[in-house]
C-alpha cells in the first residue's frame, strides 16, 4: 500500500513573499538577461514590448494561475498532480519532468560558464585582449568547462537538498532582491553613459521598419509568444510543484501577477542595463550575438568603461542569480517527481538526478568541442536538445496542460481553488477564455512556427 505523504513531510513555504520569490527566481534567467533586449530592440523596440505585455497577459497569467492551481490543489508536483485527477493524463507530467531533465543537462553548462566569468574577473579580469576568442577556445576546451558545470550543479543540489523552506526559499530570498540591486545598479551605469540615448530609443521607442509587411509582423508576434514562453517557463511543471508546496490561504491571483510582473520587469531593466552600453562603447550590430552577446560583447564593453572590472563582477553575479534560481527550480521538478510518485529521500532524489544531469551536461559541454563531430539532424548535442525542448517539448506540454486544466480537469475546479483564499475570483470568466480558447490556439501557432522556421 503506498502512504501517500502528507504536505507537511513534502516542505511548504512559509510565506507568500518566499513563495513568490521563488516562483520569480525560477522565471528570470537567462532568457530575460540576454535573449529579451535583443528580440525586443531587433523586433520593434516600443511595439515588441507591447506584443510581449498583451501575451503576458493572455498566455503567461493564465497558464501560471492554471499550474499553480493543479498543483495547490492536489499538493503533488508534476506527474502526481496529473495522475491523482485522470490517471490517462499522467503522461502530460511526464513530459514536464523530462524537459526540466534535458534543460538542466545543458542549463547547468552556461550556469558553469558564468562562474569562470566570475573569477576571471576576480582575478584580475584578463581577457587576453580578443574577448571571442576566449570564450570560443574556453567553451570549445575538454577540461575547464566541464569543471565549472559540475561546480553550477553541485551547487543547485546543495540547495535542493536543503529542501522547500530551508533550501529553496532562503536561497532565493538572498539571490533575487540581491539580482535586483545588481541590475538596477548596471542599468543606471549603462544608461548614463555617453551616447546612451541612442540605445534607450532603440530599445523603447516604436519602429515600425521590422513589423511592416504582414510576414514579417507574424515573425515577430510569434517572437513575443515564445519569448513570454520560454521567459516564464511555462510548461515544465515548475508551477506545479512549487504551487503544491503553497498554502490554502495564498491569493494565488495576486501571486500570479507578481511573478509574472517581476519577470518583465526584469527583462526591461536588462534592456536599459545592456542596451545603451552597448550603443555606447560597442557596435549595434553586437546586439545580435545570440550567447555571444553576454560573454564576447559585454566584457569588452565592460572593459571600456571605468570601474569597468567591477561592473563585469556585478553583471555576471547577477547572471549567476538569474541562472541558479532557473536551475534550482528544474532540479526541484525532476526529484520532487521521484519523492511524490516513488517515495524517495529528498537527498536520494536529488543527489541522484543531479549527477544523471551532470553527466549528460558533460557530454553537452564535450560537444563544443572534442565530439563536434556527433551530430543530431545537423546540430551539435546542446543546440539538439535546445531544440528539443524549446521547440517541441514546452509548447507540447503546455498545449496539452490548457487542455488538461480547460476540459478534463475543468476551469471551475481550478477557479475553485483559486477562491481557497476567500476572495472571489473575478477573472474567471476571461481566464476559462483564454485557458479554453485562445491559449491553445496561439501555442499550436508556436508549435508550427517554430518547426517550420527550422
Ligand atoms: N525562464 C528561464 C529564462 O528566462 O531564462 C529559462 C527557463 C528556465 C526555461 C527553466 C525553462 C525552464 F524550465
């Protein structure tokens, strides 16, 4: 017979802030600290950052609220939450935990990449004087990489380990508002720069030169949806868990909105914090780097400014916050499935899943460099499973949670949950719309955009 733990053996957080911080600290990552200023400046300026609020709006509050509401409800994360209301529907949980699996494996591997930035500037911040070639021969190297990956995961199984409240919580109530100081101090650095202003108004200001034929706006409306997406970690069955470890009385409504707030607001300070310097002592055509952004141009741009070594330390600590709350969260998903669904120890589950991740993260790590030559579909294995879970696995898994919470489940169980708190609900009408209806609709929109754009 299985003893079904009761919440209180599973860890709960002891406050709504705790709660919120950490649901935020897993959103806010790398997606919103490289990968938001330079779609929005590229896509739009003014115009992409209303694109992106409308979809925070119709796809990012109602799916959070629908997985906080699964999880709270049930008081099991992923796989559990599915299985305990439709045993058909466990799959949908599965699919949740495996994509936290695959993004972990290489997730950790840029987590180790901003830890060596880190003390290479608290070394003395030597870059050799060709800031891509360093990264491009660090990455590529068989040794230092796969080092700093397993240090960025040992430390994310600390964490776990700890658990909800003294791990998880603590962790993140230290690293968030630390990232938001950080940012903020960046951002006015950045912006009182000479020559900044250019760079605000590209960022800020409405263009309409990449929106204006209609090919070209539908690109960039489904820019915003997968960056609100892959922003807010939508699909992973990291609300889930982290909403099963949440109190009855909670106002998950207002929770939602704070969460979901305080990852935009982070991604438009990382615009005003890397932006203007890049306008300013870079060329604008560095915006478009990709990975390269954050670890070739912006050690140069650092460097050319004063205090420059400092401000390098503080944007990759505040990088290595963003990062470690995200990886936390994955980590909490993949051993939370094991302690709920097999009734494994806490530090089983985790030591465990965090060295089968580490592994695979060494391999992803290796195809950088010595196993370039293994290719999937024309890829290196990181890019693959980039692929695979951003392009496939999330909207897959998100798609079916809509349709799980709007038809099986049903929205007034979830609004029912959500009025726990004794407030009554008063978007409920509008959110079984977009949970139902449009939601769907517009991730079935990602799903073939993103395979056909290929
Ligand atoms: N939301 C994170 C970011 O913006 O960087 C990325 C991410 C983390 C996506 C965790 C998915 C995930 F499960």
């Amino acid at each position: 017979m299985s003893n079904k733990p009761k919440h209180h053996h599973r860890g709960q957080f002891t406050s709504s802030l705790g709660f919120i911080l950490a649901a935020a600290g897993s959103a806010i990552g790398l997606g919103n600290l490289w990968k938001f200023p330079y779609i929005a400046g590229n896509s739009g300026g003014g115009y992409f950052l209303l694109f992106y609020i409308a979809f925070v709006l119709v796809l990012g509050i109602p799916i959070t609220l629908a997985e906080m509401s699964l999880g709270r409800s049930t008081e099991l994360s992923a796989v559990g939450a599915y299985r305990k209301i439709n045993k058909n529907w466990t799959f949908v949980g599965g699919i949740g935990v495996l994509c936290a699996f695959v993004i972990l494996s290489y997730y950790s591997v840029v987590g180790g990449w901003v830890l060596k930035y880190i003390a290479a500037y608290l070394t003395g911040g030597q870059f050799g004087g060709d800031y891509g070639a360093y990264f491009d021969s660090f990455v590529a190297s068989p040794v230092e990489p796969v080092v700093w990956h397993l240090v960025f995961m040992a430390f994310c199984a600390l964490v776990v380990v700890g658990g909800v409240a003294k791990g998880i919580e603590k962790a993140s109530k230290i690293m968030l508002p630390a990232l938001f100081v950080l940012i903020v101090v960046v951002a006015v650095r950045a912006c009182t720069l000479p020559g900044a202003a250019e760079g605000l108004k590209f960022f800020f200001v409405p263009n309409a030169e990449p929106i204006n034929t209609p090919s070209k706006f539908i690109n960039v409306i489904v820019l915003a949806m997968g960056q609100v997406f892959f922003s807010l970690s939508l699909g992973m069955g990291i609300t889930i868990t982290y909403g099963s470890y949440l109190k009855k009385n909670d106002n998950m409504v207002k929770s939602t909105m704070l969460i979901t707030g305080l990852d935009s607001l982070i991604a438009v300070l990382a615009g005003m914090a890397i932006i203007p310097a890049v306008f300013a002592l870079s060329s604008r055509e560095n915006l478009t780097a990709g990975p390269g952004l954050i670890f070739k141009t912006l050690p140069a741009v650092f460097d050319s400014m004063p205090l420059g070594g400092v401000f390098g330390l503080l944007f990759f600590i505040l990088v290595f916050f963003a990062a470690a709350t995200s990886a936390i969260a994955l980590l909490e998903v993949v051993s939370a499935f094991l302690i709920d669904t097999l009734h494994w120890k806490r530090r089983t589950a985790t030591v465990s899943m965090a060295a089968a991740m580490a592994l695979i993260g060494v391999f992803a790590s290796l195809s950088m460099g010595a196993l370039s030559g293994f290719t999937i579909g024309g890829m290196n294995l990181f890019d693959a499973m980039g692929f695979l879970t951003d392009k496939i696995l999330m909207p897959v898994s998100a798609l079916l949670t809509c349709i799980f919470v709007g038809y099986v489940w049903g929205v007034d169980k979830a609004a029912e949950e959500v009025e726990q708190c004794g407030v009554a609900f008063r978007l409920r009408r509008a959110f079984a719309f977009c949970v139902r209806y449009l939601a769907p609709v517009l991730i079935l929109v990602i799903l073939v955009m993103g395979l056909v754009n290929q």
